[in-house]
C-alpha cells in the first residue's frame, strides 16, 4: 500500500492485515493436502491416458502390491512419529511371519500358527522396545541388531527352506479372495489403518507416543511414561509387520526367509511419501495408508510403461525427494 | 582446554599400547594356531547353542583337509539351502574340514572373505563367485598364496579359468537356452508373444540365463517375440504382480506365452493368469528349475516345460572336484557340467528328476 | 593436596580411580575401546589368526571402516548420509564405464563431491530432513547405477592395474588399507586441529548457538555432505579397482556396517558428540568380530546371530544408558519406598 503523502496517509487497515496472504494459506493448504492432490491428479490422468490402467485387474494389482507393504508400514508409523527414525527389524519379522503363517499351519493349524506369531511380535516388540525406550539406545543400531538376531534365529530354525501352502485352504482363500477390484488383503489394510489411526488419534497411548515423539522432555514431565510408550510403538511395529508377512504368505502360498527383502526402506518410503514427519511427533497411519498406495500406483504405472528396475528405483527416489521438498517449499512460503 | 589435552594424549597412548599388547600376544601366540585353530572349534562350538554340524565339521573330526567355501548364498535362498546339506555331509566322508561363508552375492564381501581364506593358508579354496567379473584378484591372491581353487555353481570368465583347477555346477547360461529350446520346440514355428520374468537385478545368475533364453530365441526361433520383461527378483509374490502388470500392458490377447527364470516366478506367473481367468494351459509356459514348486505344474500341465537343477548334485560334485584336485590334481582344468535335463509332462514323473528344492 | 576447594562436588576416594572412571564415562570412544578390547581378547583365545594374518583383517576394516570416516563428517553435525551405499556403487559404474584410469578415478571423485553438493542442497536450501534427502538419493542412484550399467557389472579396462592395486604396496599393506589410514589421519586432524572441522562439532551439539557464533553453518554442512559423498566415491573407486569390475549392486551391507561402526564408536545421531577416532575402534570391532567369526567357521545363522548380539550389547550398554537404566531403577525403588511410608498431613 503505498501512499502517495505520508501525512495524509490514513493507513486504511484492512482486517486481513494480521493474517497470512492468501497465496500463502492457499500453500498451506497444499502442503498438508497435497499427498492426496497429487494421488488424485496422477490416478485421473493414468486413468485417462494410461492404457489398462483403470482396468479391474489393474486396480488390484496395485492393491496387491500396497497390501503386504501397507500392514507394515502402517504399524511402523507409531515408531517413526515417537522420533525413532525406523524400524529395520521389519524385514525379519515380516519373513518369521510368512514363515509361520505357512510352515506352522501346515503341520499344526492356522490358530497355533496365529498364537506363535503373536508372541513373537510381542518378544520383537520388547526387545526393541526396551533397548531403546529404557536403554535410550539408537533404534538404527537396536532393530538392526535384532534383524541379524531375528534373521538368523529364523534360518537356524526353519534351515532356510522354503515352504509352501496347499491348495484350497483358508490362508489360501485368503490370499485369493476378492471383492471387486479390492482384494481380501486390501480390505485388511484399510481396516487395520483405521485401528490404528483411532489408536493413534484417540487413546492416551496414541496421544502419548505423538507429544513423547514432538518433546521427550516435556512428555516425560507430563508424567508420559517414555518406556510404555516406545515399547508400545515397537510392538505395534512388530505386530505390524508379523500381520504383513501373514498376508504376503497368504498371497504366495509359499515362505522364505529371502521374501521381505528391502521392506523396511520400502515401508519407511511409503510413510515419508504420506507425509508423515520422520522428526516425530506428528503423523498420521491414515496418510501412510495414502502413501502406500501412490507408491504403488507409481510402480504399477513404470511396469505398464515397461521401464526397467533402475528406472523405478531412480522415480521412487525422486519421487519421495519431490514429495518433502514441496511440502518443505511450502512451509516456508507460509512461514 | 588446556587440561583436556594431556588427558587426551593419555588416552590415545593407552589405547595405542593396547591394541600393540594385543598384536604382541598375538605373535607369541602365532605359533599355536594350528592346534589352537582346532580347540577353537570346540569352543566356539559351545557357545553356539547346540549348533552339532560345525562340531563335527571342527573339533571333533580332525579333517585331512582343510577347504574353505566361498558361497554368495547359503540359508538365505532355498536352493542354498538344499545345496549346503549334501556338500556337508561329502565332505565329512571325504574327510575334508569345511569353512563355509555367506557373502550373500556382495562381490566386495567376499572378496574380504577370500583375503581372510587366504590368510588361513586352506589346502583348498572353493569358489561359488558372487560376481563372475570380480573374481580375478581373489583366484590371483589364491595362486600366489599356492592355494588351489576350485569353482562351483557358476563359472568364473572364460579369460580367468585358467586360474582355476575345476569347475563343477550348472551352466546358468546353458539353462536359459535349454528352456528356450523348450520354448522353441513346443511353439512349433507359430508367431508367439511372451512375457519375460527375470531373476534379481545385477545376479549374475539371472544375467546369464536371460543372455542364453535371449540369444537361443533370437536365432533358433525368431517366431517367438519378447513383448515385455521386467525382475520377479526370484519371488512368488513380486512376480506374480509383475506378470499380472506386464498382461494388462501388453494385453492378454496378444500373449502366447511366457518364460520365467525360475520355477518360484513362473508360479507367481501362473497364479497371476488364473486370477485373470486365463488358463494357463493354453499358453507355452517354460522355466528353470523343477523344483518342489514347478514339478507338480509339469503334471498338472500348467507348466509346458522346465530344466532340472539339481542342488544335491551340485553341493556333492564341488566336493568330489575339490577332493579329486586335492588328491592328484595338477592336470587339465577339470569341468564336470550338471546336464540341463529338459523336464516335460513326459518326463515330470521319472525318479531322475525327482525335485530337490 | 586435596584441599576443600578442589573436593567439592566430587566424590572422595583415589584420584587415579576417580580420573579413570570419569575418562571411562565421559569419553563417547570408550565403549568402542572396551568393545574393541573384549572382541580382541576374544580373537586372541579363540582364532588367533585374526591377528596372525592380521592384512586380511585390516582389509575388512579398511572396507567398514573407509564409509564410515565420510560419514563421520556429516553424522557429527547432526544429519544423516543415507546415500553413501549407493553413491559407491555409481562411482564405480562410472569410473569402470571410462577407459583412462586416472581420468576415471577423477570422474568418480568429481560425482561422489556432486553428489554431496545435491544431498546438502536438499537439506540446507530446500530445508529437508536430510534422513529423508539421502534416502531419497539412495533409492535414486541405485537407479542410475542400473541404467548406466545396463544392469550387469562393468569391467574395467585396465584389468592389470586393477589387479596390481589390490596387492600390498608397503610391506603387508595394500593400498586400500594405506588410503584408509591416510583418510583416517586427514579427517582426525580436520575434526580436532582444523577450525572448520572443530565447527562441524558447533553446528551439530547446537546449531542455533552455532549461528550465533558466527559459524557459517550452511557452508559447513556442505562441507559435511561433500567430504561424505567425496569418501564414498573413493570407496567405490577403491572397490572398482581391487574387483576389476564395477557391480551397480555393490555397497548394501556397506551401508548398516558403515552406521553401525560409527556409533559403536560413540558418535551421537543428533551430532554434537563423537570422534573420527571413535569411527576408527568401532569399525576395528566389527573387522575383527566378522573375520574372527569367519574363521570359526561356525554356521553362517549362528555367525549373524553373535554379530546381532555383540551389537545390540554393544549399543545398550553406552554409559549414558547405563545410567538411565540406573535412574529408572532407582526412581521405581524409591517410588515404592514412599508408598508404604505413610504420608504424614503437613
């Protein structure tokens, strides 16, 4: 506003002064939207120009491919908002619950199998928990530790061999089920993400692992008991992940230790691309949902492109460096 | 500041004295390596709960031999681990001590592995490479030390085999071309659209068979075009999506076939057309392996054809090679080649190709 | 000599003692010594060959341990450098891809220090979490090592020279060992006598105070992330050269050994804390528990099951969270005292 004489210059006081320009709310906005902007734009013009993208069968691949990945990074999202970086003892847990689902079921049935790979979790769960919750060591280091552990411990025990499922049983008509485009898999994904986000969003254990993850300290002298809640976030990893590995069984019908390879960076991707802050403290499972799916949609999207694995890789990195660097961008224009 | 820094000399010369003390015992007890090497089997033996295979193969058997085996796999993969077994249990007839590792196909993992082969002075080194093309200084390092190596699984390069006293195993890129001359025959000359699922990125494994599917079909049978192609990285699930993406690219009308580098993804395949309501028995459908996944499909029909890849052979032979080096070599490089059984509906029954893995 | 003065606020009891015990909890390096030393003795009783062919081991070493100084750099100042596996594994591709050695090598130290730029930019201009930025890079240039190698491992051409480098220079140590060493020396001497690397310590313990300071923080973290990226190219470089050929899928178990070695070593994720030196032992720990393992020839599992252990002792046992574990114990104790004491109204 310039005005053209000082004195004169009754300096007409809008009541938008006090508040942001609007180019930057509009910015805001996009920020946190824009994970599902951008899903939205990219799944209207795939659907528009990608040749069987919008097919039945493609819809449930992409399904197929988010399901396994989305259990386990939807549980893992409780240990990246309590600002423990990652859990890399997913890979292990993942292959233990594949293996367990299908090497145990079929010698001692589906409900032992479920028992087993529950305890298991929740030994993963406090071990990691408690190295880094009442040890206060670095969680890299800790779930890297119990992978080797865990991994080991899993070849030792099952030898390294790879199992296979029978036909027609219920892991297998499971795995097979679907209900339109959306898979039995994909269906157990959604809901999970909805337990979890209520978890997250409306339970004192949520609501504690998002302010111990924005402030130790002040959580602490809030009376947040910090063991509970990283114990807890561990466990729901690992529970998580024992989930994930059972819907990759049930998908495969077969189980080897070798099949979770690369999902700890891969789910870690999917809940960055969401939106969720690997700082800590804020987050939401519902968004690692919506990440998982982009992912996804990006990969299936190269495949039907017919673009070779480096192509992928080298588009999913940009795709995650793009992603934060908008969301950063935009954060600073609104600041 | 100032009364930081002795303190910080202090420290640093007492760590310094004690990695020398360490390296000082060290020496003076260089000269018991030999029988220290051997107690330490038992030893370590202990504190590995329980773990009766490595006593055997250490404290309790004293080995005429001593051979390390530098494997890129182990109980990682399932072939590894049916391969492992058999070599195990030749080389504790045999009388040969077995050192084993797991590079877990990391070419500069098991270089470090082999540095640390060398330095134990084996009679024997055999090598499963992780990367054909990166082996050369390990098999040099080898010949200077006076180590005899031995290979296994899959061959070093053609220009490095003179390095090398034996080889044993399959022939990965024999194995792409046996499955394309499936392909080749059971196509008959028809124009054929395929899709291609191959092994992990970067394996040498996975290179060498598409090399040899790819090579046979282009000159042996030109009707068989590759529509598209992308990594089933060996698993049942990511091929299975991956066959089910590259249907709905290329589109499941123009599709008559399809080749996956092994029998886990040619499964993932096969699932991936029954959830799309092919039949799969309409389609040419080839792959390598014959294992406890793919033989059933044999039978059953869904799979046309696969070659036999027998583990146990595998693991025994590198042992019997290494044993026959170690007892009279010095003669021609000795090459024992696994034969590529062709596995049809045919012969899917016979007990020669009873699967191992 | 023990006058009140000096006595205040320490405990009482025999200097010698008390100096070792607060030498032993407040230096970020002594539990990688302690570390070093029982794995050592270990090594000693159990697989003396581990120091009796001690070049094969220091290879190890040397490849642990070449990453983990690059990473040093960054890690001090309270970011991460995720992409170093990759960046290996691309400046090999490239360097294995051009025909002249030397102008090879200077190709892949020139993308190794633009890679470096990039991730710092990511972080320092964008504004990202540089965890994310290098992740990002990590799965970017995998990508790129692909696609330039076509997918399969590339030979250098000069097979003889690659084949000569690996084999000892000066006396039992081959080159890589001596470059380690030489990388080892520089960067100790940047972070403690250089200002600009002593400032690395200022930007990570406290980054607004560092600012203030003066420090000029941004030009600082680029330094970080270039002097990473440069270490890594060499590494690459290095590893190119010993295999003769370049594999794009190379540097993965680099990547956890390289992070596991430097906090082994007491380097603090939040920057601020920790030592070259400190990377130095940690990565010696890990060279000699792997290659002792190896030569026990104990199963494979049960081998990743004792390095998974050793670590995961290894990390909970930092003083600090000794010390933490003791806080709690007592406060829970203490706690439960007072529940039975009866409160009297005051």
């Amino acid at each position: 506003m310039t005005a053209s004489n000082v004195e004169t210059a009754a300096p007409s006081r809008s009541n938008t002064d006090n508040l942001a320009p609007r180019s930057a709310v509009v910015t805001g906005w996009l920020a946190d939207r824009g994970i599902f902007v951008v899903t939205a734009v990219v799944v209207v013009l795939s659907a528009i120009f990608v040749d069987g993208f919008a097919s039945l069968d493609n819809i449930t691949d992409v399904f197929n491919r988010a399901a396994p990945i989305g259990i386990v990074a939807a549980g893992m999202t409780f240990v990246v908002i309590s600002a423990n970086y990652l859990d890399l003892s997913v890979v292990a847990q993942v292959a233990t619950g594949a293996v367990v689902l299908i090497g145990v079921s079929n010698s001692r049935g589906l409900v032992v199998a479920v028992l087993v790979a529950a305890v298991i979790a929740v030994i993963y769960g406090a071990v990691n928990g408690i190295a880094v919750g009442v040890f206060k060591a670095n969680a890299v280091i800790v779930t890297l530790s119990t992978t080797f552990i865990g991994l080991g411990l899993l070849r030792w025990a099952s030898g390294g061999s790879i199992y296979f499922g029978s036909e027609g049983t219920l892991i297998r008509r499971f795995g097979t089920f679907e209900i339109g485009p959306f898979p039995l898999s994909m269906i157990a994904l959604v809901l999970i993400a909805l337990l979890l986000e209520f978890v997250l969003n409306r339970t004192t254990f949520g609501f504690a692992v998002k302010s111990f993850g924005s402030n130790p300290a002040a959580a602490r002298l809030a009376g947040v008991d910090t063991a509970r809640v990283v114990i807890g976030a561990f466990t729901f990893s690992a529970f998580g992940a024992m989930l994930g590995g059972f819907v990759l069984g049930a998908f495969s019908n077969t189980a080897v230790s070798a099949m979770s390879s690369g999902y700890d960076f891969r789910a870690l991707a999917a809940i960055i691309v969401g939106g969720t802050s690997v700082f800590g403290g804020k987050g939401s499972v519902l968004r690692t949902l919506l990440g998982v799916v982009f992912v996804s949609i990006l990969t299936n999207l190269m495949v039907l492109s017919g673009l070779g694995f480096g192509y992928q890789q080298m588009a999913i990195g940009g795709l995650i460096v793009v992603a934060v660097s908008v969301d950063a961008l935009a954060r600073k224009a609104t600041r | 500041m100032k009364l930081e820094q002795p303190r910080m000399q202090r420290f640093k010369l007492g760590m310094i004295l004690l990695m020398v003390g360490s390296l000082i015992l060290a020496a003076c007890g260089s000269d018991d390596a030999e029988s220290d090497a051997s107690d330490s089997g038992d030893e370590s033996s202990s504190s590995s709960e329980g773990d009766d295979e490595a006593m055997e193969d250490d404290g309790a058997m004293e080995g005429e031999y001593n051979v390390f085996a530098l494997l890129p796999q182990g109980t990682d993969q399932p072939y590894g681990t049916t391969y492992l077994p058999p070599m195990e249990a030749k080389a504790a007839e045999l009388g040969i001590s077995l050192t084993i590792t797991n590079s877990q196909y990391d070419a500069d993992k098991q270089a470090s592995e082999c540095e640390t082969a060398v330095a134990a002075e084996p009679d024997l080194i055999i090598l499963w490479p992780a990367v054909a093309d990166t082996v050369r200084p390990c098999l040099e390092a080898a010949k200077d030390a006076g180590i005899p190596v031995t290979v296994t699984n899959s061959d070093v390069k053609a220009e490095d085999a003179d390095l090398t006293a034996a080889y044993s195993g399959p022939d990965t890129y024999g194995q792409g071309v046996a499955s394309a001359e499936l392909m080749c025959e059971l196509t008959g000359g028809e124009e054929t659209g395929i899709i291609m699922i191959n092994g992990l990125t970067g394996n040498t494994t996975a290179i060498d068979r598409e090399a040899g599917f790819e090579d046979t079909i282009n000159e042996q049978c030109p009707n068989v075009e590759i529509l598209a192609r992308q990594p089933g990285n060996w698993n049942k699930d990511e091929s299975q999506i991956a066959a089910s993406e590259m249907i709905t690219a290329v589109g499941a009308e123009n599709i008559q076939g399809v080749y996956a580098a092994d029998d886990t993804m040619v499964a993932g395949a096969i699932d991936a057309l029954k959830a799309r309501d092919l039949d799969p028995a309409d389609l040419v459908i080839t792959s390598i392996g014959n294992t406890f996944l793919g033989n059933p499909l044999v039978v059953s029909g869904e799979l046309d054809g696969t070659v036999f890849q027998s583990s146990s052979w595998d693991g025994e032979h590198a042992i019997t090679v290494a044993h026959e080096v170690l007892t009279g070599g010095g003669g021609e490089r000795i090459v024992e080649f696994m034969p590529s059984v062709k596995v049809t509906a045919d012969n899917a029954d016979s007990p020669e190709v009873a699967p191992e893995w | 000599m023990t006058s009140d003065a000096e006595v205040i606020g320490t405990k009482s009891g025999s200097r010698p003692v008390e100096r070792l015990r607060r030498l032993i909890t407040r230096r970020p390096e002594s539990r990688a010594v302690i570390l070093l030393a029982i794995v050592s003795l270990g090594a000693i009783i159990l697989e003396p060959l581990v120091f009796t062919a001690y070049s094969a081991t220091l290879g190890r070493i040397a490849l642990i341990g070449l990453v983990a100084l690059g990473l040093t750099a960054v890690i001090l100042m309270g970011e991460l450098d995720l992409s170093v596996a990759s960046t290996l594994a691309v400046s090999g591709v490239v360097m294995a891809s051009i025909d002249s050695l030397p102008g090879g090598i200077l190709v892949a130290l020139i993308v190794g220090v633009c890679i470096g730029v990039a991730n710092a930019f990511f972080v320092v201009v964008v504004g990202i979490n540089s965890f994310i930025a290098t992740l990002g890079m990590l799965f970017f240039l995998r990508g790129l090592a692909f696609v330039i190698s076509d997918e399969q491992p590339v030979r250098i051409a000069n097979i003889d020279a690659g084949i000569a480098f690996g084999k000892p220079l000066i006396g039992d140590f081959t080159p890589r060992m001596l470059i380690f060493l030489a990388v080892f020396v520089v960067m100790h001497v940047f972070t403690t006598r250089v200002r600009v690397g002593r400032e690395f310590y200022a930007v990570g313990g406290n980054r607004t105070a560092a600012y203030d300071a003066g420090i000029p923080v941004r030009r600082r973290i680029f330094t970080g992330f270039m002097i990473s990226g440069f270490v890594a190219a060499g590494a690459g470089a290095i590893n190119t050269l010993e295999r003769t050929a370049a594999d794009p899928t190379s540097g993965s178990t680099v990547l956890l050994s390289s992070f596991a070695a430097a906090i082994i070593g007491g380097i603090l994720l939040t920057g601020g804390r920790g030592s070259v030196l400190g990377t130095l032992l940690g990565a010696a720990s890990l060279g000699i528990l792997q290659v002792g393992l190896t030569h026990s020839a104990v199963q494979v599992d049960v081998q990743n099951i004792v390095i998974g252990a050793v670590l995961f002792v290894a990390v909970i046992s930092d003083p600090a969270s000794v010390r933490a574990v003791f806080e709690r114990v007592r406060i829970a104790v203490r706690s439960r005292r007072h529940q039975q004491t009866p409160v009297t109204s005051a």
